[in-house]
C-alpha cells in the first residue's frame, strides 16, 4: 500500500473525522510498470488464431470418398466389428492390442464399442483397396459426425498402422499418434505399446 496520509476534516475539527487517502505516486509507478508489461504477456491474436487452424488441420472432417451405411452387430476386438449388411470390417490405418494382450486388448476393444455400441448406425469410408486378405471389408469407420479410427489413434487406443495404397488420412494419423504419446494418454499411460500387436503376433514379445 502506498504511503498514507491523515488530513483533518475542516468542517468538524473531531479527530474522529479526519480522512485517510492514499498517496498516488507508488500506485502509478505499479501501474505504469504493468501497462509496459503487458505487450510481452499477452500472446499476439494472430498467431492464436494461426495456431488454432493448425491444430484443426489434422483432424478428419467428412469423408472424402464412396460411402456405405451399416448398423453394428458384433465388437470383435478394438480394431474390427460386424456391420450388416457390409459384413466384417477391419478398421483402416490403425492397429489395436489383441485379445490376448490382456489387459490392454480388453481396454481397446471397450474403447471402441464405446463409440460404436452395438444397435448404432455407421458409415463406411472406403480406400483404394477394399478388402484384404482375410476377405475383410477395409474401411473408415464414421459415427456421430466422427471418424473411429482417428478418435482411437488420437485417443491413445490404436497405433498408427499403415498399408499402401490405403493412405488417403494417413498423415491426419500421424499428427494423432504423435499429440497421444506426447500426452500420455490411453494405452500409452499405462505402457500399452510396449510390446505392439504387430510384434505380439509375430510372438517376438
């Protein structure tokens, strides 16, 4: 508080009625010194807004090729399901911890049936390939206005899994991998990845 100074109220003379105010100069040097500060505080408008169509530029937005709709019948893992009248679907771009990687497999498998509930109506997005060796229908998984796959990457429940000619969102993917590790999210808190599915299949771990 800035030096105080007492001053007799001239109406009464009671030392009860004098007034206390406060010396100004203190207060101005403060609030000089925070004005002079606040250029190099605040961040500069454009660059938050620069940096918030940056953020946005990799999240998927609509589909952008051939579609099928389909009503989710069967969860089989975190990376699959059964859509009638489509028929089984392998999620395209990313791989989820199998069955038998317990617990994280469990984990995946919740995460997406969480976004996918059995009885919902989904879309499918389709690659250049559409189905692979295990006559499999490849696809990207839409629902509620959201692609599945990337909310499983981006979330920290899939890896990124790539398989050309099947690449049309994979660097959307990527970005997504990169933000949930940074972040520790999902399996990645709890070292999820450590052993891949892709080695686990192999049994290398």
């Amino acid at each position: 508080m800035g030096q105080l100074h007492r001053i007799k109220n001239e109406g009464s003379g009671r030392v009860g009625d004098d007034k206390m105010i406060q010396h100004p100069r203190r207060e101005h040097c403060v609030l000089v010194f925070l004005l002079l500060a606040l250029p190099a505080c605040t961040p500069n408008q454009d660059q938050v807004a620069e940096e918030t169509i940056q953020d946005e530029s990799w999240i998927p937005e609509s589909p952008i090729s051939s579609l099928e709709s389909c009503v989710v019948t069967k969860i089989i893992d975190g990376d699959t399901i059964h859509c009638e009248p489509v028929g089984r679907i392998r999620f395209i771009g990313m791989d989820t911890p199998e069955r038998g990687q317990k617990p994280f497999g469990p984990m995946a498998t919740e995460a997406l049936s969480l976004l996918t509930p059995i009885g919902s109506e989904v879309t499918i997005e389709f690659d250049v390939d559409r189905i692979d060796r295990y006559q499999r229908i490849l696809g990207y998984v839409w629902a509620n206005n959201e692609m599945v796959n990337w909310r499983l990457v981006r979330d920290g429940y899939a890896l990124l899994a790539t398989f050309p000619p099947n690449v049309a969102h994979v660097d959307q993917f990527v970005e997504a991998q990169t933000a949930a590790r940074e972040e520790g999210i999902g399996l990645w808190a709890v070292s999820g990845f450590e052993c891949t599915p892709a080695d686990f299949r192999k049994k290398a771990c």
